[in-house]
C-alpha cells in the first residue's frame, strides 16, 4: 500500500493552488488502481486526519471531494471528524458544507510551509 508521503505531497500542491481534487484523481496521482483504490486512499486520508486532529492542525483531508452535484468530501470523512471529535454535526447537507468550506479557507489561509 502507497505510504501518506505521496499524498501529503499531492495535497500540498492542491492546497498551494487554492484547489481540490476529486477521490479518482488523487488516487490516480499518488498510484492507487481499481479494485479497492478509492478505498485504500480513504484509509490514507483516515490516517492523514487522525494526524490532524490529534496535532489541532486544519483537516487537509478536506480538499479530497466527491464527484457531483455537492463539492465535499464524502460522508465517511464527517464520520471521522466526529469520531476525533473535530466535528459535530451532519455528514452530508448545508452544515457539512458550511463546515468544509471555512476549513477549506483554513488550509488556504496557512503559509508555504502550512
């Protein structure tokens, strides 16, 4: 399995770019293939925001989004914060938006070396 070096470093560079990236995409960047890929890069990003969490640092899980209609990540991401106890609330709706938007403009808000 693909350490968190490779995604860390792929979530830098959105996070420079002021962007976010999609599962797919970021699991083809850092080398994840069908079958289980987006579940190998959900454990990654699980590990990512365990890290975040216990270091009080901005969740830069956040900028990995679902492909739809709603741009925020996906309701087992909430389900993590919640279990971390970053977060309190839905994991999917008006709330989760509002909530990964500010923390979207947190990760944009820290400087080059975040």
């Amino acid at each position: 399995m693909t350490d968190t070096n490779a995604l860390l470093h792929v979530l830098e560079g959105l996070r420079l770019r002021r962007m976010t990236a999609t599962y797919k995409a970021v699991a083809d960047a850092i080398g994840l293939t069908p079958p289980g890929q987006i579940q190998a890069l959900a454990a990654l990003l699980e590990a990512i925001q365990e890290d975040d969490a216990r270091l009080e640092r901005p969740q830069r899980a956040a900028m990995v989004i679902q492909n739809g209609k709603d741009p925020i990540p996906r309701p087992g991401f909430f389900q993590q914060l919640t279990a971390l106890g970053v977060y309190q609330g839905n994991d999917r709706g008006a709330e989760a938006a509002m909530w990964h938007q500010n923390e979207i403009e947190r990760l944009y808000g820290l400087g080059p070396e975040g």
